[in-house]
C-alpha cells in the first residue's frame, strides 16, 4: 500500500511539473508570435539563446571542482548537436510567426516520432513492429496536415517539421555525448555553441528592440523555455511516462485557445484529424518506451 501511495505522489507531481511546462511553452509561444511582429525571428533566435547563455556563467563560477566536471571531448557530436539546436530554434520560431499557432504546435509534437526513427542509427536501438506503426501513423497525421497537392499547405509547414526533426537529432545525440561527457559538459556547450550559431542569421535581420514592453516579451520568452526544458526533465523525472505524457498535449489547448483568442484562429478540419493522429501515435510511443525501459529519459517536443 505505501509502495501505490508513494506511486501516486510521483505521478501527482509528474503532472505537475506537466503543466508548468504547458504553461512556460504557452508563454515562449505567445512571445515569440507577438515580437515577431517587430522584430525578425532570427533575431529573436539570437537573443533568447545569449540570454540563456547568460544565465549559465554562473554555474561556471560556482568553483573549480564544478569546471572539472564541464568535459567535452566527443567535440564534434557537441558542435553538431549545437548546430541542430540553432536549427530548431529558426525555424520553429518561423513557424510561430508564419503558422496558425495550433498547427506549428501539432508539428512539433513529431519530434518524439522522428525520434523513434533516430534511434535505429544513433543509439542502434531496436524498433518493433508495434513502434514502427505507431511512427507510421505519425507521419500519415503529418500528410493529412500538411495536405500536398491540396488546398491549405503553406511552405512554414515544412519549417515546423524541420523544426521537430532537428529537435530529435539533437536528443539523441544529446544521449549519446552525456555518456561520454556527462550532462555539465552537453549544457554548457549547448549553450556556448546556440548562441554562436544563432548569431549570423540574425546579423541580416539585426535591430535591437528598443521598447519597455519588448525586453519585457523577450525575458519572458527566455524564462518560459527554461521552464519549460526543467518542468520537462523534473516531469519525467518523478512520474510515469504513460501518465504524464497525456497532460503535455494540453499546450495544444492553451496555445491554440491564445491564437483562436487573441488573433481570431481557427483550426481546420484537416489539421484537427491529423492532429489526433500525431498525439496518439506519440502517447503510444511514449507508453512502450515506458514499458520497454522502466522509466524512460524524456521525449519532448520543440
């Protein structure tokens, strides 16, 4: 009984943390799509990454013993995970600018799909049959939205895939370097590399944002990341994956509820169908990933 008890605590607070990360990536989003109107995505890119990277200066600082433990070594698995997160973050911020705010979030819920497919060549992970249909059922969801040849495509669709598929790449070679160099070493170089990476994109576009309200927009895009990176890690952390991972895809609903709200957004038909596919292909990946390892290390989404 106690063993149930302490159970349903871990997936109290499971969901928990779930919801804080809906709610920082609902406040990344909103920002993103309202700035965007002032000042270009790379742009945006560039300042939410040296921000963050700001913010890792002082777990540099803490002392020495914490400098020991920043190793990088597997340098080359860190500059291209690096480059992939860049690569994310242009173009899924492109994508919230461009797209119906529901749509972009639907797409990026296929990072768990790509994810499944990396992990065959990164990790040399087996897939089974059971996987490898739910993986195909995410990328028919994906063609139902995507609509090709049909009434309704739009070109930042295809930023809002690349967007999820970059994002796989680098979990998965985010797994493969922290075997290597552990997690201080992939965070710092993480958050040295991005923020390079960033930088000449956003040298085309380059303005600074000179209003009140727009350095208030810009902090809270970079604070609602980094919630929503812990919220994630601490969610699948202390609960199960199959129960948490339901409570993830209410960003669905509060990111398109702020689009149907505050920009008159409406999800059609197609996206809608499509949609459902992807969260249920994702939920089952989710579910046999928990089955498979016991507790399996977070699959998040851009």
């Amino acid at each position: 009984m106690m063993i149930r008890n302490l159970s349903l605590s871990g997936n109290a607070e499971g969901a928990m943390w779930a919801l804080a990360s809906v709610l920082g990536a609902t406040a990344m989003t909103l920002a993103v799509r309202i700035l965007a109107a002032d000042v270009h995505t790379t742009m945006l890119a560039f300042l939410r990454s040296a921000l963050a990277l700001v913010t890792v200066l002082p777990f540099l600082w803490r002392g020495p013993q914490t400098r020991r433990r920043v190793r990088i070594t597997a340098w080359k698995l860190h500059i291209a995970r690096g480059l992939l997160l860049a690569m994310t973050l242009n173009t899924g911020f492109y994508a919230i600018w461009k797209l119906p705010l529901a749509t972009s979030t639907i797409l990026f819920f296929l990072a768990p799909v790509f994810a499944t497919v990396l992990a065959i060549p990164l990790l040399g992970e087996q897939v089974g049959p059971r996987r490898w249909a739910a993986t195909a059922a995410g990328f028919i969801g994906t063609l139902v939205i995507l609509r090709p040849g049909f009434g309704g495509f739009e070109p930042a669709m295809i930023a809002a895939v690349a967007s999820s598929m970059c994002f796989a790449g680098a979990l998965m070679l985010g797994r493969l370097i922290t075997d290597r160099d552990g997690t201080e070493g992939v965070f710092v170089s993480s958050s040295v590399i991005v923020a390079i990476a960033t930088l000449p994109p956003a040298l085309a576009h380059w303005s600074i944002p000179v209003e009140a309200w727009q350095w208030a927009a810009i902090a809270t895009l970079v604070a609602g990341s980094s919630m929503r990176t812990y919220a994630d890690i601490r969610a699948y952390a202390v609960g199960d994956a199959g129960f948490v991972a339901p409570f993830t895809y209410l960003r669905l609903v509060t990111v398109g509820g702020a689009g149907y709200i505050l920009f008159s957004e409406a999800v059609d038909g197609p996206t809608i169908v499509g949609g459902t596919i992807i969260i249920a292909s994702t939920l089952y990946i989710a579910i046999r990933e928990r089955q498979r390892r016991g507790r399996p290390r977070p699959v998040q989404t851009p």
